[in-house]
C-alpha cells in the first residue's frame, strides 16, 4: 500500500511539473521521439520494477541493488537484458554491497525490456546510452 501511494504521488509530482507545458519532458531529454521511448520506460519501471528498486532507484540496502549509479548494471547492459528476462539469483556486488537475493523473469515483451532498460539506463544519474531492440532481441 505504501508503494501505491508512493507511485500516486510520484506520478502526480511528475504531471503537475509537466502541466501547461508539452514540452517539458522533451526539455529533459531532447526531443519527442526519446521522451516517449523514456516515458514508456517509466511506465514499465512503475508496474514491474518499483516495489523492489523504489522510485528512485536506490534500492533496499541489504536485500535488492541499487540501479542509480550501479556499477554493476552499468559494467554489463546485455547481462542486465538477461536479468529482466530469466530472473536472477545467486551472489552480487553492486557499488561494494553484497546481495544475494531472487529476481523472477519480468512479465515484459521486448520493446518494454528495451523501454524500461534506456528508462534505467538514463535516469538518476545514470548516463548509460541506450540499448536497441535488436540488442534485446540477441540476448533471448
């Protein structure tokens, strides 16, 4: 429940800043064909990643990886496609911090897995480029 409420009211921050001006999110990211690529991104994050990584990518020390500044995610893009679409366990260090829990296969096509990536990818501090469906594609 406090997630929802986070979301809902992250979301109203982000359409309140965006009101009156349609180009706001394009003021972010440059022009209109990237800022709905991102925004797409953002949606898949909202309903797939959020409950884990949080809203700021930050995610819960001791139990899931932070995404914002991750060297981890950062070092490997096409490992990172590979995680979104088998799931993941095992041992990782992410930014020095030992995690060792379950990620399951997202419920995702491609183009989300390619949406959600450059979302993640460019956010928070992240300056990762981007990844290209083809790219998603091989990692199947």
């Amino acid at each position: 429940m406090k997630v929802f409420y986070c979301s809902l009211l992250l979301s109203s921050f982000i359409f309140s800043c965006a009101e009156g001006d349609p180009n706001a999110i394009n003021d972010v990211y440059g022009d209109s064909e990237s800022s709905q690529k991102y925004a797409a991104g953002e949606e898949v994050y909202t309903k797939n990643c959020i409950a884990c990584h949080q809203s700021e990518g930050e995610g819960v020390k001791g139990a899931f990886p932070p995404l914002a500044k991750s060297d981890y995610l950062l070092a490997d893009k096409n490992r990172a496609i590979k995680q979104i679409i088998n799931g993941s366990s095992g041992e990782m260090v992410v930014n020095g911090e030992t995690y060792n829990s379950i990620m399951p296969p997202q419920p995702v096509n491609d183009e989300e897995i390619r949406d959600v990536m450059n979302y993640i990818l460019n956010s928070w501090g992240n300056n990762g480029g981007e990844v290209t469906l083809e790219e998603v594609k091989a990692q199947r």
